[in-house]
C-alpha cells in the first residue's frame, strides 16, 4: 500500500499519524514451516542485505504471516539517513552486507496475513493491534507507534526535527495493494525518485560521471527534469558508473525535455533518491542533490510528485 503526496495537512480524529521514515520499504513473508523472505518493494529478495533483521524475525515473528514495513539507518543525529544504506544496499553477499558496519532497524506498521489468514480487509487500527500482539518486539524489530489527531502539530514537530515528514492513514481503512488517498505524505523537504536516463562525462579530477540526467514518466513519456551534480562520493561515483555502463545506448531515452546532446544516454532502469529546493515552470528541479539509489522502486512507476 502506498500513500499520495498532500499539501493539504489537517488534524482529524479519524486519521492516525506516523513518522515518516527515510529507508527501503520492505515487505515480509513467513512462511508456515517459519521460513523468512524479506523482499523489496518490486518482490526483489533482500535476505543477504539484512541478515540479523531476518534472524530476529525467524524467532519473533509468527508463521504465516505477511508483514509490512521499513528498514532504516539512524545517523547521529538519530535521524533515518536512506543514504546511509547505499553499503548494505550494494553489498552482494552477507559477508559484504555485515562488513560494512551499518546498523539497521526493522520498523513494522502493518501486516496483511496473520496465521494464513488474510486481514487486509481489517480496519487499520484493528490490524496495528493484531500486529503488535503477534510478533516479539525488541532488538532490530520496532513496532511503528502512531499519533491521534494532531497531524499538524506532528508535522511542525518532524520537521524542526529534521525528518523527512509524517504519514497520515485513514483509522478504519482496509489494505490496499496501491497507492491510496487512505495513506497520505505530509513532507518536510521535496524528496522523491526519479529515473536515471544518462549521465554527463566527469571534468577535473571528478571520477565516474559528472551528472545525472534524470526524469519521471507522465502518460507514458519520460520526461527529462534537469541534471543532478551533488550528493556523490567517490564510491558512488564509481559503482554508479559501473552500474550505467552496462545500460548504455545511443538515443535519448527522454521523450520530452531538451537533455545535453551530448551526454552518455542509459536505458531509464535505474531509480534515484533526489532532493531539491523546487519545481521550475518547465519540470526542471532547483538546487537538486543525490540520496541514493532505489531497488524498491520501478523505473516505469515513477512521477512527479505534486
């Protein structure tokens, strides 16, 4: 289930509210025999990425359950950093994933199946009580506490703490398998995904690339929204570029939008992270900074955020 963007922000005692986590969506299934599949969002199978996650729910959550959720990096500040995944998100073997050092946290909010039987049809706070009395809580498995009715002074609340924003859901909604006006985003920052569809070449001493061309779709057009310069270090400079080499082309990808011509084009696959300051009068953002690279997200779903 997915939530829409809203401007909107209201308090209402129908409507619950939850901190709005900055990490990678994370669907779970235990099967009968208690078996673990920790997936993302597009059903891509994780378990090597977040193996004491997987562990701890091989002993505290029940059989046959679905669990929905998020998995997040605190930086010191005790903020969700989703850049600060980049090393467990990259890693392409356990070994690689627990080297890097990164502590991470699972924090459940719903649950679709409990015991082989499907709940989303539940109101939302029935199956938060379901959830919380069915799985085993502590260590790297948090139960999503929630907020009634003050959904704005939440928010002033987030955001002078530097989250990324809160979540308000419908109190009596069911599960729906999309995105839904029952869950919706209160945002701090202008954040969301975009398409890579090339790159420009690195001048200086810059590895890799320079920048990122980047778009979303609208009617089925990828629509080209600037060039993404910040946010990289040396490392994702490099594995990025890695990762682009082998979806190179020779035409643009972009059906609307003037990209530099000439630029390296890429089949639009790969997902980014951005912020930026601003939308332009012609879909280009301002002052736009990298976060990191999606696999929870397809290429083909992504849109403007408005």
């Amino acid at each position: 289930m997915l939530a829409k963007l809203t401007h909107d922000h209201f308090s209402s005692p129908e409507w619950i509210y939850e901190r709005k986590l900055d990490g990678e969506r994370v669907i779970t299934r235990v099967g009968a025999d208690g078996d673990v599949t920790i997936m993302s969002r597009n059903r891509r199978e994780i378990n090597h990425s977040y193996s004491e996650v997987v562990e701890a729910l091989a002993e505290q959550a029940p059989p046959g359950c679905w669990l929905d959720g998020e998995i997040v990096a605190f930086n010191q500040r005790g903020v969700s950093d989703f850049g600060l995944l980049a090393p467990r998100m990259r890693a392409g073997s356990l070994a690689t994933s627990l080297a890097s050092g990164v502590d991470v946290h699972y924090y459940l909010f719903d649950c679709m199946y409990i015991g082989g039987h499907d709940i989303t049809k539940l109101p939302l706070l029935a199956r938060k009580r379901v959830l919380q009395g069915a799985v085993g809580w502590g260590g790297w498995v948090r139960f999503m506490e929630h907020r009634e009715e003050e959904g704005e002074a939440f928010l002033r609340e987030a955001c002078a703490s530097g989250w990324e924003g809160i979540i308000a859901k419908k109190d009596d909604g069911e599960y729906i398998h999309g995105r839904s006006s029952l869950w919706l985003k209160f945002k701090c920052v202008r954040q969301q995904e975009f398409v890579i569809g090339g790159y420009t070449e690195p001048q200086g001493s810059r590895i890799g690339f320079g920048a990122l061309l980047i778009g979303f779709y609208r009617n089925g057009d990828l629509v080209y929204a600037g060039k993404v310069g910040t946010g990289f270090d040396d490392e994702t400079l490099q594995d990025l570029h890695r990762q682009m080499k082998r979806l190179e082309r020779k035409s643009s990808p972009f059906d609307v939008g003037d990209p530099p011509k000439d630029a390296q084009f890429v089949t639009p696959r790969l997902v980014c992270e951005v912020k930026f300051m601003e939308w332009t009068p012609g879909d280009h953002l301002r002052h736009p900074s990298y976060i990191g690279l999606r696999r929870d997200k397809d290429a083909k779903e992504v849109r403007k955020e408005e």
